[in-house]
C-alpha cells in the first residue's frame, strides 16, 4: 500500500494561531482526504483534495478555518486557521490505494 | 440518529476467545464496507474490505455484511493480545466515494 509521512506529529498552539499540517506520499494519487478525529470520537472528513482544483469541504467545513493546498500529486496541506481549544483534535491525511484507503499516523494538535 | 452506530465498548476478553464487532446503518446506498484498527497514537489501518453482502474471510479475521438488514460484523478467532486496539467501521456509497465511520470500538485482549 501507500505510504504516508505526515507531519508534526504532535504539537501544542496557543489559541489565535495557525498550524500547517504536511502529507507526503510515495506514490502519485488523484484524491488526499483530511479527516479530524476529536478526542473519544470517530474520524469525521474535513475536505477532499484533488490536484489542481480547490479542496471539497464537508458541511462544518469551511476554506477559511481550514484552508487546503494541493501543488502535485503525492503532497497536500492542511492549515488549521485562529485555533480555539475546540480545535484540539487528531487530524489524518488519507489517500485512496488499490482497496480502501491508507492514513497517515496523524497529527495531534492540543491548543491552550 | 447518526448514518453509522457501534457500540463504542469497552469490550474485554481473554486471550483465545472469539470477538464478535457490529455496527448498524441507516443509509441504504452504502454499497462498500470497510474495517480498520488503529492502534494507540498510529492511523487507522485497513483490515477487511467487502462489497455488498456476504462474507469474506482473511486468517483470524471474518467480515460479514447482511444489506437487508443494514448490519455489519467482524469476528477474530483465537483472539491474541496484539490485537487490542480500536476497531473502527466504515462505509461508503461509492468505491472511492466519502467513508463514513462508526464510533470506534475499543478492544483489550487481556492474556
């Protein structure tokens, strides 16, 4: 399968600020997903990712709070824009590979 | 009511027993069905992969998908410490279309 690095893997924001999430693939794929995964609670999809178009949001999403780039076909980002407390979550990259999907090992990000 | 319901455990064995994972949905276009275990700190990663009903089967590892009646399973035999993880199900209408997630459910297989 896929392998993704992803990264930080961990970091603690103060409130106000921004934080850039990294995911690279070894291999080239047409979609990336960003998933959050809130503490206790089940993964949910921020956006979708498609090289050279804008990121599909999902509803509660939105560009502004988590803006996404997509320059080529193995690396995406994910910004996560004035975090709050509630920001305070697990964010995954994933990408579509032969059957299923592949994830990243996360990025968990604790806002104060 | 949300589109996936699993009952989130805490489920706990001893080692060698038969665990049995389920999850209900309520979306009748859900075509694809997925299960994945994520261990502590790490992503989730793919276990069984089925398209519509039936069974399919992969070591210690069964998955079950019964359409008509909107229920999914997954069983480990001989259940082993190493696989005390979360297990999560997933679904989606499409292939490659949007995965929806169950709540994850917390295994601990004790020795």
């Amino acid at each position: 399968s896929a392998v993704i690095s992803q990264k930080p893997s961990r970091d603690i924001c103060q409130r106000g600020t921004s934080l850039t999430i990294q995911c690279q693939v070894d291999s080239q794929v047409t979609m990336m997903f960003w998933y959050r995964q809130q503490p206790g609670q089940s993964l949910t999809l921020i956006a979708t990712a498609n090289q050279g178009s804008e990121a599909t949001y999902e509803s509660g999403f939105v560009i502004d709070k988590f803006p996404i780039s997509r320059p080529n076909l193995t690396f995406s980002t994910l910004t996560v824009s004035n975090m709050s407390p509630e920001d305070s979550s697990i964010y995954l990259c994933s990408v579509e590979w032969g059957y299923g999907y592949t994830f990243g090992s996360g990025t968990r990000l604790t806002v104060v | 009511q949300k589109e996936v319901e699993q009952d989130p455990g805490p489920l706990s064995v001893p080692e060698g027993a038969i665990v049995s994972l389920n999850c209900t949905y309520s979306n009748s276009a859900f075509q694809y069905f997925m299960w994945y275990r994520q261990y502590s700190r790490k992503g989730p990663e793919l276990l069984m992969y089925t398209y519509s009903s039936g069974n399919k089967e992969d070591g210690r590892f069964t998955a079950q998908v019964d359409k008509s009646s909107k229920y999914i399973s997954l069983f480990i035999r001989d259940s082993q410490p190493s696989d005390s993880a979360t297990y999560l199900c997933a679904m989606s209408a499409t292939s490659y279309g949007k995965l929806t997630f169950g709540q994850g459910t917390i295994l601990t297989v004790h020795p």
